[in-house]
C-alpha cells in the first residue's frame, strides 16, 4: 500500500485540562453533525490543554460547533 499525502483542515483550541473535555468537544462536533478524520489532545501546562480537530474537507458548520463551545477556536488552518 502506498503512502498518500492530501491536505486537511484542522482546528486548534485551548482548553482546561481536566476530565470531560474531550468528551465535551466531540459532543458538540456530532450535535453539529460533523464527521472528523483526526482528534489530537495534548497537556500545555498543568492548567491548559490542547486539542487538534482534524475535519474533512469542506465541512460546513465547523465555525458553529466552535462558538457552541465554550473555548474559543483559536485559528484554522490548512496543511499539506
């Protein structure tokens, strides 16, 4: 099998690092209907985390599920 390599679209948010949190992004993301290709959640500091959504391409409503959360999205980006 060959390795392939496409660009994503991704979103990164800051978030408390505590029990839940995880859970409480992916609830939002399938209340809104979302399908995702990637999650990755990681600790920042004792108090903060970090989490990278990986969604597919042109997914409406991304902006949506962000404001629906109390965390604010930071930035989206597009990587190749």
């Amino acid at each position: 099998m060959t390795d392939e390599i496409s660009r994503v679209e991704y979103y990164v948010a800051a978030v408390p690092h505590k029990a839940g949190e995880g859970a409480r992004i992916l609830t939002a993301f399938k209340e809104a209907g979302i399908n995702l290709t990637g999650l990755l959640g990681y600790r920042k500091s004792a108090r903060k985390a970090e989490i990278i959504v990986i969604v597919e391409e042109k997914t409406p409503g991304v902006s949506a599920a962000g404001k629906k959360l109390a965390s604010p999205w930071a930035r989206s980006r597009r990587r190749s």
